[in-house]
C-alpha cells in the first residue's frame, strides 16, 4: 500500500477539476487577450472564474488578481505595500512561511522596514496584547500574519487580529494558503487588505493561485510587461489553472461541511491511536478542533536522531514530511518548531502528517502499523 499523508505539502488534482479543465488544455485555444473569437472565449473562462471565486469568499471580482501560486501572491502584496505606500514598520512572527519571511528580510536589508518580531507561545499562538502594544507605538504598520500555520497547524484569530489593524490603521496580510477551501471566508465583514490561495492545496492544479486585494487598497504590479489583470499582473494567464482552480474553491464549499468533518475524523483518530500505541509521543503545536487546521497533525516520537523516521516511512510507502532534512550530511530543524522553542532532538524527531479528504481509516491503519514496526526496530525490542 502507499499512503499519501503530505496534503499540507500539496493535494491530488480532483478528477472533477481535471474534466473542467481538459477542454483549455486540448480543443480552446488562443489568448485570453486577443480580441478575437478564440481569445474572448478565453477572457470569458477567466472573467468566469474571477466571479465564482470572488461570490464564494464575498467580496468583489475586481479585488481578484490572479498569480501563478501563494508564494507569489505573498511577494506582490508585501513588496509593493511596502515600497509604494511607504510603510516604515512590518509586524510578523518568525514561524511564517519563508514566502513571507524572506521578503520581508531583504526589504528590511534594503532599509525600507524595521521588522518588529511578535511574541509567540509554545504553540504557536501569537501574543495579541504584544500586537497592540507595536501598533499602538508604529503607525502606518504592515502586520503579516499566516492564517494557519503549515507546519504545526496552529490557527490565527483572524477576525480579532484584522479588528486590531483596524484600529490603529495598519494594513493586514495574512498568507491563507493552508485554509483556503478548507475554511469559510466573508470576505466583507472581515477587514483584511490581503490574503494569498494556491489552487494546488485544496484539489486544484499547481502552479495557480491568486491574491485578493480589498477594494481601495493601491498597490502597484511586481511583473511588469503587460495588462493582464487589470494591470496588476503582467503575463498571458493560465487559462487552464484559473478554471481549474475555480471548480476546485467551488467543489470545496459545496462539500465544505462534509470534508471538514471527514478531515476532523482523521486527525482525531490518528492522534488518539498514535497515544494508544506509541509510549510517550507529543504533538507540535495547537491540537485542539478549534484552534488548529483540520488537515495538520505534528508529532514528536521518542527516540534518537538516528532515527530517521522519514527515510523508515518512505521507504514502507508513506509520505509525509518532518521538521528536519538531511542535507550534505548536516540535520535541519525546521524553524517553526525552533523559534516556538522545541529542543533541537525533539524537532530533528518531528513528523508532519497532514490530511486530505481522499484519505481513509485503513490507510491510517496501515501508517500506525508501520510507525509500531519501524520504532520497536530502532529501539531494539
């Protein structure tokens, strides 16, 4: 059997997806910006898109600019907010995704921002009262906040964080490419500038994604060549991608209660099963149903660095992925679980399970087998 437990990572394109998209790839042919027959097909397909995502997170089809994933999604928001508008002070934590944490180093490089480090807890939670006490003393501020983390799951509470940088003004980035699909978005009641989504983690296709941007927020473009996007984003667009990344967000809230209690299912057995049958493992991170993604689970083992559980469960047919990396010859800790304050021995034996909706029980089952094997091995019973 192999079992794919690397959602977090990237999810499988959903058959259904892939059939909307097959006519873009095989038989509509052009660009999207000819003004020609095959070209407004095209520009219809995408405008059509435009507006089935924008009616599903409630907000305007113009506040939609299409990219070619989360990471540049992040990079056009936090660049050109900080270069065009001339904001002196950013407000993030360390256990960001590096699409947001390095912009935002080399921008401070350059010395356009000071970088005011939020406080977290071992969990991951940030500090809300340290938030406030930067926002009330830098103004105009950029505060860039992932919705939920993609390494331990922990969840931001995003309405009240957004409440915040309403009051005191600041501008409000949070990267939610781990919860797009996963969670409801009201785009209109929540004051957020910016959030980021890659269609390739929640059954979409890779390479596709985009960034809203709230209606009256002005930045400029990070690609210049062309006016695609309304401006925002020179480049032919991805015709294929957009479409395909549309009937994904649309089958995701069709069936948003369902997959939700389908992921919660998995995670809850597969955190209790691993208590059950594996003395003294841990977990990275909030694990509570509403404090943390459904579709994460980080787990300490017990043992050694020579464990190498990863390469174990690769080699068994599992895929997953850990807080730590061999690299010419040199372990990695990841840097979340470092700068939540994991000893170095717990992180190098940290694995990420994550979750999608086509996995099953008795794949799980096999995995808590393998990790049974794969431990008593290595600790000689």
């Amino acid at each position: 059997m192999k079992v794919y437990l690397d959602n977090a990572a990237s999810t499988p394109l959903a058959p259904s997806v892939l059939q909307e998209m097959i006519p873009y790839l095989t038989e509509i042919q052009g660009n999207p910006s000819s003004v020609h027959f095959h070209g407004r097909q095209l520009r219809s397909a995408v405008e059509t898109a435009r507006k089935q995502i924008a009616s599903l997170l409630n907000c305007s089809p113009a506040e939609i600019v299409f990219t070619s994933g989360g990471t540049e999604a992040d990079n056009l928001a936090l660049r050109s907010a900080v270069e065009s508008l001339k904001i002196q002070h950013v407000v993030t934590t360390k256990i960001e995704h590096h699409a947001v944490e390095y912009p935002l180093i080399e921008l401070e490089k350059r010395g356009l921002v000071t970088i005011h480090w939020l406080e977290t807890d071992v969990k991951g939670n940030v500090n809300l009262q340290h938030l406030e006490e930067i926002l009330a003393a830098h103004s105009p501020a950029l505060v860039s906040l992932m919705h939920g983390n993609n390494e331990i799951g922990t969840l931001l509470p995003l309405t009240q964080v957004a409440m915040l940088c309403e009051k005191y003004q600041a501008l409000f980035h949070s990267d939610t490419v781990q919860t797009m699909g996963h969670l409801a978005y009201d785009l209109a009641s929540v004051p957020v500038h910016f959030i980021t989504a890659a269609a390739h983690k929640f059954n979409g296709p890779k390479g596709v994604g985009f960034l809203y941007i709230r209606q009256g927020t002005m930045i400029p473009p990070m690609i210049l060549g062309g006016g695609q996007e309304r401006n925002m984003r020179a480049g032919t667009e991805n015709v294929p991608g957009i479409v395909g990344m549309a009937a994904a967000l649309k089958d995701c809230y069709a069936r948003l209660e369902e997959k939700h209690a389908h992921l919660i299912k998995l995670k809850h057995y597969f955190k209790t099963q691993l208590i059950e049958r594996i003395p003294g493992v841990t977990f990275n991170g909030e694990i509570e149903e509403d404090k943390s993604l459904p579709t994460v689970l980080n787990v300490c083992f017990p043992g050694t660095e020579d464990l190498m559980l990863l390469f174990n469960l690769d080699i068994s047919g599992i895929s997953a992925s850990g807080g730590s990396a061999c690299t010419s010859g040199s372990v990695h800790t990841s840097h979340v679980l470092h700068h939540i304050g994991l000893p170095g021995e717990k992180a190098v034996n940290s694995v990420r399970f994550s979750f999608g909706y086509q996995n099953t029980i008795e794949e799980l089952d096999f995995v808590l087998n393998k990790l049974e094997e794969i431990l008593k091995v290595k600790a000689g019973v």
